[in-house]
C-alpha cells in the first residue's frame, strides 16, 4: 500500500522527558524531524543562536505536552512560550524526543 507524505507527518508518539526531578509527557510528530529541520539546526549551530531555533522546532514538533501554568491549565507549547523555559529543559526535551525516535535493536 502507499504511504502519502501528509499521513507521516501526521502522526503521535509520546515520551516522558525528566527534568529537575519532575517528569513531563510529551507528544510529539515524529514525521517533522526532516532533513530540513536538521539544516536549520545546525545552520543555527553556526550562527551561535542554537536555543532560539531549538525552540521554534519543538513548538513545530509539540502537539502537546503536560506542562501547566500557575492555575493548572495546559499550556500551548508555542515557540514564544518555550523561549522563557531554560536551555537545559529544552535540551532534555530535545533528547528524550531523540531518544524515543532513534531505531531499536531486534533481539533474536
């Protein structure tokens, strides 16, 4: 059967990041990490401003997240709001995403 581009960048998985000792669940699409997406990054590496763009391919890549504000309501994780987080959180949400797509061995 076909696969059609739109459905690959469509679907969720989800993964829990550890951060300070809290955990959070993350859903994110695995189909937008693309070789653009990786050009951009290290395009940002090269031009030293790493953690803004950081930011801007998690709010692309985020569906959603269990990350609440002060009243208990989910918050939207947009590229403006992921700015004000520090850099370590949104290295280790960066990871976990990694770690979660990176293929598995078989076992035989």
């Amino acid at each position: 059967m076909p696969i059609k581009l739109s459905k690959i960048g469509t679907k969720t998985r989800s993964v829990t990041a550890t951060y300070d000792g809290d955990e959070v669940t993350l859903t994110y699409r695995p189909g937008a990490f693309t070789p653009r997406v990786e050009a951009r990054l290290s395009e940002a590496q090269d031009e030293g401003r790493v953690s803004q763009e950081v930011a801007a391919v998690l709010a692309d890549v985020l569906v959603s997240w269990d990350v609440l504000d002060e009243d208990g309501k989910p918050l939207e994780p947009t590229a403006e709001l992921l700015m004000d987080f520090p850099v370590d959180f949104l290295v280790g949400v960066t990871e976990a995403i990694g770690e979660d797509m990176r293929p598995k061995g078989t076992s035989g």
